[in-house]
C-alpha cells in the first residue's frame, strides 16, 4: 500500500490552521500529533465540527493516494476481498450514523492528578466528539467475504506507522463478530457531510459506535477475521483494563481486560475548572455518554456531591450520539466545586471516588467529574 | 383513560384531506380505518411524508386528550410507574431514529391471488413508509420502573378498542426484552418532527425498528413487562407464522410462530402492475428492508428471473431505515415481466416461488416482487 512520510510530523501540520484544525485546538503532542479543543468549545451544538474534534495518534499520518488505496480482508472468510474505494462504494450500500467517539484516555489528567501515568497524554475531557459518519456497513463487506462458521473477532489494521519496542507497525484493534455485524458500525469515508481528512483517517478508517475511540481504526486497509482478538500491541497489550493495585512494575500483560465498550461517563464542559463566574444564575453544561445504553439520568452538585439537581438533556438525533446537558445553578458568591453524575438505562453509574477508577495506564476514568469555581459578586 | 367515539368511523374520518391524509391515499377499508397511498408515491425521497404513510387498525381511532393521558409500567419492575406525558418529556432523554415501518400484511394481494386469505386486507406494496421518529428510550423507562431478573418479554397495550370473537379489548403485543432495551425502541410522540397524528397513534406510540409494524402499538396507554409474551390476541394468536400446510381448518394456534423480526424484503415501486411504458430506457425504481441487517444487494430482471443486473442504493442517514434502489433497463416494445430480488448482509434472501411464502394468514409475503409492464414503441 503506497504511503508517503518517514514518521517525522510532515512540516504542513505544525502549522495551526494549515490541516484544518480551529485556532482553539491545542496540539498536546506534535509527533504523534494528539490534540483536541476545550471541553468548553465542545458543547455548543451537538455535531462537533470537525476542526475541533480530537485527534488521538500512535504513529505517523499517512499520507494515502485515495486512488491506489486498497482495503483486504482476509482471514476466516470463505472469499477474501481485496477492495478499492470505488469497489466499496459501488459495490456496498451507504448509511450515515451520529456517534460520539471518545478516546479510551479521556480525562486521564484527573487520574494524573492523583498519581503519575508516565508515557501516557494528559488527556482533559476533550478527547470526545460526536459527528455524522458516512460510510458502508461494515456488515455488509463481512458478509460479501462469507464469514466462516468458528469466527468470533474482526481486527483492523491501519496504515499508520508505530514505533514501539524497535519494532515498526500500523496500529490496530479489534472487535468481537456481533459488533461487527451490528447495523451501526461503518467503514467510513465521510465526516459531517465531508470527505474525511487527514488526520481523522482519509480515506477510510472504522467507526464503531459505542466502543473506546481506539477501535475505531483510522486508514484502515486491512480486516482480519479471526476465532480471537486482534495480537496487535494496542488489542493485546495497550488499552487494557488492571484493577487499582496493579502497577506497571507487578503488570501480568496477559492478565488485562481489553477495552471495548465505553462505560458511563459525564463531565462538565463549562464553566471552566478554576473559572471566575458572576454571582445569581449560573448554566452548567456538559456532556454524559454511555456505550451500553441511553443515558437517562445527569445531576449535578454545587456542593462537592451532597445535594444533587437534575440537568435538562438536549434531544438526541441518533441513539449513538453524545447526550448534552444543561442544568442552571443559583450561586452566591463564594468557592464551589461542582460535580457531575450520570445514570445509563441498564442502571450504571459513575465511581464517586477516582481512586476507584485509577488503573496505572490510565484509561476509561469514568468517576464524577468535578470542577472547582470561583463566584464573585 | 378518557376515550371518545363508540367504535363507528369517526365523521371526520370519512372524508379524504379531513384527517390529513393526501388524495393519493386509498381506504382500503373505512372501519377500522387502514389504507395506504400507491407504493409508486412512496419512494419519491427516502421520509415518506406523514400525508402518505400507510395506516394499518384493528380497531377504532381513539381521541385521546393528551393532557390527561397516563402510560402505566406494570408488572416484573421493582417501582411500578404512571407517568404523564409531561412526566415522559421531562424524566427522559429524548431521542429521534429514522426507521422503516412495515405491516406483517405488506404485499399480502399477492399471496391471495394464489389462493385466498378470507378476513385480512388486500395489502398491495403500499403498507411501508420511512420516517423519523421522536420519543424517548423505552430502555430508559424500563429502566426507571426497575426491571426484576427473570423477566423476557415488554408487552404494549392500546388504548383503541377493538371487538374480536365478541370481546372488547384495545390493541396488544409483545417484543422480546433484549429488543426493548435495545437503544432504537423509542415511545415515539412525533413522526417527521410534527406531533404523531391521530391515526399513526397520538399522543404516543412504541416503534420498534426492525419489527413488524405490529409490535409498533398505538396509543400506548400500558407497558407490562413479563416472562412470557403478551396474551393479547394479537400476539398469541394473529401475527402467527404457519408453514404453508397449514389451512384455518387444520391449525394449531399455540404452535404458530409468533412474529417479530422482519425478514428481507423488497418491492418495485415504478412502474407499477400493468404499466404502459415507452420503448428505451427504464428507470424502474422500488425499496428494500430488512429487520435483521443492512441491505447489500438489490438487483432487478427483465425476464422473470433469468438474467439480473445489479441495482443503485441510495444512500441511508439511518441503519434502521428502508433501502432505496433504482436500476435503469433499457427495453424493446413487448411484454416484460420485471422482478427484484434483495439479500442482507446476514446473507438472506427472498423465496423465489409465492407458494413457499404462503401462509394462510398471508404474513410477512417476501416472495419475489413481480411486475408485468407493456413496453411500446
């Protein structure tokens, strides 16, 4: 598969405005870039657009001629299939899904806070954003591949380059079968009515509504389909799940439950931590979002957690995207902290305390989000 | 619940545009009122407007004062609930899916032209339409009520009255407990963004996507959730699935299968039967759904079923909606006889042959859709 760069970041994205991206996008890593706007720009509408949407990297951007490029799938199919896009777009139908994809690290900082993560991104809550995918079920090709009878996984490889351990790869994941098979989930070439860019996986990456963002592989060129998950580095070994306790020093690899489906998770997007706001009416907004089921419920607390109020939930346009919320707080002036809980329809909620929700890699921090205010007069 | 009408067809209900239905809409019977407009209408653009979508009734059209409606959620739930419908938009998110809806008697003319189904409607391919709907979650509302372990089935009633075997009873059904938690079952109060009409179930109704039309209930006043399916008549015994065999005289009730899931299906719209069409090209257009898996294939023949030619999909904004297919042929004067034939991506078909579709019930007639044209010069 032809790609172009070496791994260096191509000199056209260290330049802000030059890939697309708005000037309140904050590069948290130029090499591999890993970036998103604050929180508090997310939430003015519900389709994040897509110069603010957060950009979560392992290795390089490729650069892929939309032309040459090819996507195989291969595997325990009775018909391997090795696929143009103009072979995809002909050949499968095409659906439009909002969804929300949230990055696995999202609000790792509030974890770092309490101890350090080394080699991992300060995520705050920006590593989640909600669009309008568009692109060819991935069920459809499955099924033009003739799964086999024993398959239970299909991995996706990326046409990125990854350096880890001295060795070079694409990054890739994997989901189970019945996933792949679901309605929702696309092989995608547009976003928000767009041909995907660059740097969110031109010209086709996965879009798997309701999992860790990592799934959701960017330059995709390959499928496996497998009677196991994928035995790449960020299936076998990054994005694992390790009880509180476990440190990378006592960290059996094998032991970890790989990530997927994305828990209930709530964070307030403004105001700011540590913003100055007037004394009498104050909005809180946010989002809340859960990969297993509707969110039904979002309160939040101006006192740490004691007494709670019921936010308002903007209406939803697809069943996979984000859930805003709003709800108007009447402060004198003085400190608060606020806070933030959601409950999902199959009854989940949010660890109140972040110990609970520490693991040294840092992933899937679900606990109350909390915000400390200032209230003047 | 406060009703009004005593069964007869409301006055209002017998004049064409009164209840807002379009011209082209045809009663196919005045009480209960049920009729569609021509399938050749319905696939102008991918939402059937609201004038034209099929209305499908066992029995009256309840006025419902809205402000003094209650849904009650009974049964295996821990907290069992009355809600109004301000206590519904205010307690729940809301959400919007566009989705198909088709009644288990779509395209049932075909089959009693085989052999007739004394007792059901002539259902040409009219009883279909694609909108968008607004409600919220019914997973969320389960949720709320708190379902008990052990439960399987969520049963809706009705509150239209319908008079079957000398009894008085409001319309019924049941869906399978992991479909009414599945995040796209909504208790929907409008259709296309407008307030549900009176006939399409105002002020609420279940839509279940991917099932029969009939699970879809109307006027939803109660929710039981069971370990067994609905006792309601419709459920236990209308909407019953017997192998072709099977007559009103030899059956067995209990041994039916009872109706859920949609199979895969498809019709061509224009031309319609009987058609006269000029010599050259033909643009022959219909839809497709399946409630299984997206549509992956739709393609037509000129000649019966000999030789097929792929068609065009038009793209979906939603997994749960219908597929639109269109396919340019290009025919000499004669007498052609076009059919279509669809396949999903679980990898299933339509029957060939009408005689396997029969049932005496004439449900969920999948057969090969066939259309015979007049092509001159």
């Amino acid at each position: 598969m032809p790609r172009q760069g070496d791994g260096d970041t191509p000199v056209e994205l260290r330049g802000v405005g030059v890939f697309g991206k708005h000037q309140a996008f904050v590069v948290k890593e130029a090499n591999p870039l890993n970036g998103g706007a604050p929180a508090q720009r997310l939430v003015a509408g519900a389709l994040t657009p897509v110069d603010h949407f957060f950009v979560r990297n392992h290795g390089s951007i490729p650069r892929i001629d939309a032309a040459a490029h090819r996507l195989s799938v291969t595997g325990m199919v009775q018909r391997p299939l090795t696929l143009s896009l103009p072979d995809l777009r002909r050949q499968f139908p095409t659906v439009t899904v909002e969804a929300v994809l949230e990055c696995a690290g999202n609000r790792r900082s509030e974890l770092m806070a309490l101890r350090p993560v080394p080699g991992e991104l300060p995520w705050d809550a920006e590593a989640v954003g909600n669009a309008e995918w568009t692109g060819v079920p991935l069920a459809a090709v499955l099924a033009a591949a003739g799964v086999v009878p024993g398959a239970l996984h299909a991995a996706f490889n990326g046409g990125d380059e990854v350096t880890k351990d001295g060795r070079r790869f694409g990054f890739g994941g994997s989901i189970p079968l019945a996933k792949a098979t679901a309605p929702e989930v696309l092989l995608a070439f547009d976003m928000n009515g767009e041909p995907l860019r660059l740097e969110h996986g031109a010209p086709l990456r996965v879009v798997v509504p309701g999992y860790i963002g990592a799934r959701s592989v960017k330059w995709v060129d390959e499928i496996v389909v497998s009677d196991r998950p994928s035995e790449n580095y960020f299936q076998t070994k990054a994005y694992k799940m390790f009880p509180p306790a476990v440190t990378a020093a006592t960290v059996d690899w094998a032991s970890g439950k790989m990530l997927g489906e994305i828990p209930v998770n709530a964070a307030i997007a403004d105001p700011a931590d540590h913003a100055v706001v007037p004394a009498g009416r104050c909005v809180v907004r946010g989002y809340a979002l859960s990969g297993a089921a509707p969110i039904v419920t979002v309160e939040v607390s101006a006192d740490g957690g004691r007494r709670w109020q019921p936010a308002s939930l903007q209406p939803r346009s697809s069943p996979w995207a984000w859930c805003l919320w709003d709800a108007a707080l009447d402060l004198a002036p003085g400190a608060y902290e606020l806070t933030v809980r959601a409950r999902d329809a199959r009854g989940a909620t949010q660890p109140d305390d972040m110990a609970e929700a520490w693991n040294f890699k840092g992933y899937l921090n679900n606990a109350r989000h909390r915000v400390r205010i200032t209230v003047q007069s």
